[in-house]
C-alpha cells in the first residue's frame, strides 16, 4: 500500500535549480531523522514560507494500533542522513493513496 508521511521542511539548503533543502520526521519514539533532498520530493509549491509542512511519498509496510511502519525507498528512494529507510511513525502523520 503507498501514502505519504507528513515532515516539516525547515530549511533550504541550496538554491540552485531546483532547490535542495533539509527535511525532519520525527518518529513514534521521539527521534528526529534528517533528510536533505530536490523540493519537489517533499512539496510542490514554490511560493511557500520556509519552515513548512511537507509529505514525502512512502511504501506502508505495516498497520499497528497507534502506529504505522513505512518504508522511503519507494517509490522515490529518499534516505535519512542516517542511511534509514523504515521508521515507526504516529498513524496521524500518514497520508493513504490509492
């Protein structure tokens, strides 16, 4: 099943073309992980005011009560600056897409 998590995009990075910035997920454990990447992975509009909330597309892997596992590297293989891919989050930051 695919969605989307939720993240704040905190700062820009780099403003080349297209822009680079700096994205936080904090897991259901309270841990901050840290992704950097183009700003089309995390939003689409151009004229937003940074920091903002953002999604990132992800791969559902597992439903628990309050909680939900999630993979990045599908479909658009973002890393954390940690080198993970799978994380716990609160269900409430997950998007559900057909």
């Amino acid at each position: 099943m695919w969605g989307s998590v939720r993240v704040e995009v905190v700062k820009i990075t780099d403003y080349s073309c297209p822009i680079f910035v700096e994205c936080e997920l904090i897991d259901s454990h309270g841990k901050k992980h840290i992704f950097h990447d183009k700003h089309p992975i995390f939003f689409s509009n151009y004229d937003v005011v940074i920091p903002c909330r953002g999604e990132m597309n992800c791969k559902i892997i597992k439903n628990n009560c309050d909680t939900v596992i999630i993979d990045t590297s599908e479909p658009d293989d973002i890393e954390s600056d940690e080198g993970n891919y799978i994380f716990e989050v609160d269900k409430e930051l997950v998007k559900y897409k057909c």
